[in-house]
C-alpha cells in the first residue's frame, strides 16, 4: 500500500493529478500542467514536494570514518554547513544509490537518498557501519519542500531573514526560521535552476507549504509535480536511479567520475572500480536530429553496429528540441558523433552533445 506525505491533502486540494511512485502517493502535474510548471521553475519559480526522498543521521567518532568507507567522494575535506554529492556502491562496483551528504559537525552527518532506495541503502549503511557510528533512518519525521527558479530567493526572503539563507551553492544552514518554522535551508536541488531545498519537521508541512505559496504570489510561482521534476532535471543532465545508474553500472560508465576519489585509501567498490580500469561504456548526452521523441530504453546505433541504450528521453520544454542519456560504447562517445536511435521500428538520427543540456546564467 502507498503511503502519503505530510501534504497529500494539500496536493488533492490544489487538484494535483495523483500518482504512485517510489511507494508514495504524490502529484505528477496540476491543473496547470507540465509545461507551465517546468517553465515556471526555469523563468520565475516552482514549489515541489520532495517529503518522500530518504533522510539517515550519522553520529559518533567514527562517523566521518564510515561515510568515507561507504562512498565514494571524500569527505574528509567537507567543512561544517557544506554538503558534497556521492555514489553508494557495491563491492563490484555498481551503484546502489548516489545521495548528498551534509555535515553538521565532525561527528553528525546528514545523507539524504533516493525514497525508492532508501530501506535498501539503510540496510546497506548500518551493515557496513564501523564500530562507533550510529545510523539512523530519520526520513518518517522530515518533510522536505524544494522552492526552485530565478526569484526563489526572492520568495523565500519574504518569509525568512535573508542574511540567513546560503549564500553558495551545495551549502547549507541550520535553524532558519521559515514563517515561524525551523527549517534547514540548503541552496541546492535537481533542476539545474537556482534555488533551496527545505527541511522541516512533518508537523511543520502544510503550515510551511502555505506559507511559500503565499510569499510566492506576485512571482509568478506554481506547485510542481513529478512530470516537471523529470524534464527539469533531464535538461540539466542529471542522473535518476534505475535510469542512468543502477547495481549493474558503475559511477565511472554513468560519467560520474567527478565524485569518486581513487585516491582515498578504500571504500566500498573500490578495488572493483581500479581492477576493471577505464570504463568500455559510458553516459553520453543525445541531441535529435531527425524527427522524433526519444525516450529511454532505445537501442542506439552507428550503421548496423549496437552501440549502446538510452537512458533517459523527452522533449525538452524549455529547450525546445527532442533530448537524451545514453550509455553507449566510448569508442562513439566523442561530441559531434552521428548516431541513430531505434523508435519502435523507426531510426532516427541523433548526434552526441557535451552535458548539462542546460545550464542556468
């Protein structure tokens, strides 16, 4: 059965259609529909409810210890009110997970992770947990609001003091108050677009929701749905679980090379990840040229040679063009390549394009 977040009520009353995903009940798209929100966030700003992503406490001496053992950046280097972006892999070397990491102090990190995930991830971080570290999974009691476009700090300084937001982006702060709620508040989120991600008590929610849209008026602000989330962040070039990543491809084929640190002494997956050496595939950005909406898994090709499998597709709202990932071949990996992809029978022609897609002034 789904369960629900602390505003379904509040989704059905602003006439969200509802959906189920990754367990829960929420809102794929308003009576404003997907277009509207997705330019929304892109040109003035979208409120998403994000409550049902995954919250896990870590604390003790060896906290730090255990998040280096169980991920693949280092945060060693991650200083207090700063949050860093990792892999969770296995000992082959494939992706359980990636999630955020924030730091509280030297002995209290904050992870957030994938809902559809989370269960498995907690299995997986307290099982492999060094002595000395208490993992938590705290995600029933924290709803989570992502407030994203040009004027959310514009929004949001309506409710909040303004010197009390992050000033830079992957950073965080602590015991804002958000019309009267405690709230942290982190300049960060998944549509490539400026903007906070939000975190409050569950109790706090509604109150917190309503208080955002209210701020918003005058800005141009829409609730967003699930629709909007997945063409934002497919615009920006960002990997979905079980899309672009999963247990069977490694960090390095999904081009996430950025946040794994070989360097590091070990961490789970580690010595798979050098074992197996530079990746034969890997995560490639798709532009059409030819007529047609590529969507995920389509068998890409050059000439008669199989070359690898979209990912992820849509039209791109904002763009204006039809986009894709794939994981392909490296061999075909260089920008400019011509390709084809394989639509229900159809080859359309499509060439490769350096990521993001989109990237906000």
């Amino acid at each position: 059965m789904e369960k629900k977040t602390p505003l379904y009520e509040v989704h059905v009353s602003e006439g969200g259609k509802i959906v189920p995903f990754a367990d829960y009940l929420l809102p794929v798209q308003y009576p404003t529909g997907i277009l509207a929100e997705h330019e929304a966030v892109r040109t003035q700003a979208g409120l998403f409810d994000v409550s049902h992503m995954g919250e896990v406490m870590f604390s003790g001496p060896t906290a730090l210890a255990s998040i280096n053992h169980l991920i693949t950046n280092d945060y060693a280097t991650l200083g207090t009110g700063r949050m860093r972006y990792g892999i969770l892999c296995n000992e082959r070397g494939g992706c359980i997970d990636d999630l955020i990491v924030y730091k509280f102090g030297d002995e209290e990190y904050f992870v957030v992770v994938n809902a559809a995930n989370r269960e498995k991830d907690v299995a997986h971080m307290a099982a492999n947990a060094l002595p000395g570290t208490v993992v938590e999974d705290v995600s029933d009691g924290i709803a989570q609001l992502a407030l994203q476009g040009p004027r959310s700090r514009d929004i949001l300084s309506r409710i909040a003091d303004p010197t009390r937001l992050p000033e830079k982006y992957y950073s965080f702060v602590r015991h804002v108050s958000v019309a009267g709620t405690d709230c942290l508040v982190s300049q960060s989120g998944y549509t490539g677009e400026f903007g906070y991600e939000i975190y409050t008590s569950a109790e706090n929610a509604v109150t917190l929701w309503g208080a955002i849209r209210g701020a918003g008026e005058g800005f141009g602000l829409l609730p967003c749905g699930l629709g909007a989330r997945d063409t934002l962040r497919l615009e920006a070039s960002m990997p979905l679980y079980e899309h672009e990543m999963d247990d069977q491809t490694t960090p390095l084929e999904a081009s996430l090379g950025f946040c794994v640190k070989l360097a590091k002494d070990e961490f789970i997956g580690r010595d798979a990840l050098v074992a197996t050496g530079a990746p034969s595939r890997i995560r490639v950005g798709l532009v059409a040229t030819g007529r047609g909406i590529i969507r995920e898994h389509q068998d890409v090709y050059v000439g008669d040679r199989h070359i690898g499998t979209t990912t992820s597709g849509t039209f791109a709202p904002h763009l204006r063009q039809a986009i894709a990932m794939a994981i392909v071949d490296v061999t075909y990996a260089t920008t400019g390549t011509e390709v084809e992809v394989d639509i229900r029978g159809h080859r359309v022609t499509a060439r490769v394009v350096p990521m993001p897609f989109y990237k906000h002034a």
